[in-house]
C-alpha cells in the first residue's frame, strides 16, 4: 500500500502518521509532487484555518495536483472542507473536488468549537457505502470545529450539533470525514481501514 499523508504545513500530520502505523500501513509525509502523483492513495489532513491552508498549497505548488489526482483521497476535519468549493473562513476558494460550501455553525447557546464526542447517521447511501462497512448508525466519534458543510446529495454520514451537519462525504474516489478518526478509537480505526481497502476507479 502506497499511502501519501499531504504535507500541508498546517496539520497535526504525526496522529495521523500513527494512526496508520497501528494498521500496517507505513505512510510516507511530503509534498513532492511525484510521490503524490505516484501513491496509491492520498490523504488530506488539516487543522487550523482555511485561508493559511490554502495559502500554504499553493505557496507548495500542490493545488493543480490535487485538482487533477486520480487517485482515492480522503480529507480530514479542515482536510475536508479543503476539498469542497469555498470556506466562508477567510473568504477563500478551496480546492472544489467535491461540491460544497463551508459556513461557521449556527449552534444557538451551544459552544463553538464543536469539541468531543458525538453520533454519526449514516445517509442511505453511506448505509450502502464501503468506506463505512461495519459502522452503524450512533457510533459515536470526535470532532474539533466550528464550521461545517451543509448536507447534501453527496452526505454519507451527518451529524447534529444545534444543526445537522455533513460528517462524512463522498462522490467517486474522493472523500471527506469531518471528524477526526485518528482520535476516535475503533470507529476511526475502521473508516481508515475501509480507505485503504477501496479499490481506485
């Protein structure tokens, strides 16, 4: 398994190194543009704000190679909202691999951010969905923020925290979990798992 964690600049990239470690699977962290071009598959990590990440991509010549990779991706917590069409954090155009809009949460007497543990209610699609095999409706996982992306045709799984919210998303070979699975025990374990089990289009 060929497994490239984006260098981002902006991520808490070593969780996520181990998370894989504890799979098997020894990831490779870079942003070379040929060792992304030639992974098998690619994950998108992020934390922090959408304006710096997208500044760093482009200042790292990765958002063409991003746009144009093949292979399966997955996104997650800000790695996610990269990949849809704009962030209302910092006003800035993302990557727009998956369709989508990211608003800060309207969440009434509720905290912000968005921090612990939490339901998922996987979609009808994401019932059928492989990247979610074995993971039923209240598993419980845990998130870290304050915007989200509203659900839609492409939600696998949302979730609700003074609004519902998309949790996970998926159209083709690309994916985004809004959560953070390298934190959620089995239950992140397992949507990892079922990534790299996924066969490329």
């Amino acid at each position: 398994m060929s497994l490239v964690i984006v260098d981002t600049g902006c991520a808490n990239i070593s969780s996520v190194y181990c998370a894989f470690k504890r799979l098997g699977v020894e990831a490779k962290v870079s942003r070379d543009l040929g060792e992304i071009k030639n992974a098998a598959k690619l994950l998108l990590p992020g934390v922090g704000a959408a304006r710096q990440a997208m500044s760093n991509l482009q200042q790292r010549d990765l958002i063409d190679t991003l746009k144009a990779a093949p292979q399966p991706l997955l996104g997650i917590c800000l790695g996610m909202q990269l990949l849809t069409d704009h962030s209302e954090e910092g006003d800035v155009a993302c990557l727009g691999i998956l369709p989508g809009e990211v608003k800060r949460m309207q969440v009434g007497k509720l905290r912000l951010p968005h921090m612990g543990w939490n339901t998922l209610t996987t979609t009808d699609a994401g019932q059928q969905h492989p990247l979610l095999a074995g993971i039923g409706a209240q598993d419980y996982v845990y998130f870290v923020h304050s915007f989200a992306v509203a659900p839609s045709a492409i939600t696998l799984a949302s979730c609700d925290y003074g609004q519902r919210f998309a949790a996970v998303i998926g159209q083709g070979n690309k994916f985004g979990a809004q959560f953070h699975p390298e934190r959620s025990g089995k239950v992140g374990a397992l949507l990892l798992q079922n990534f790299l089990s996924l066969k490329a289009d």
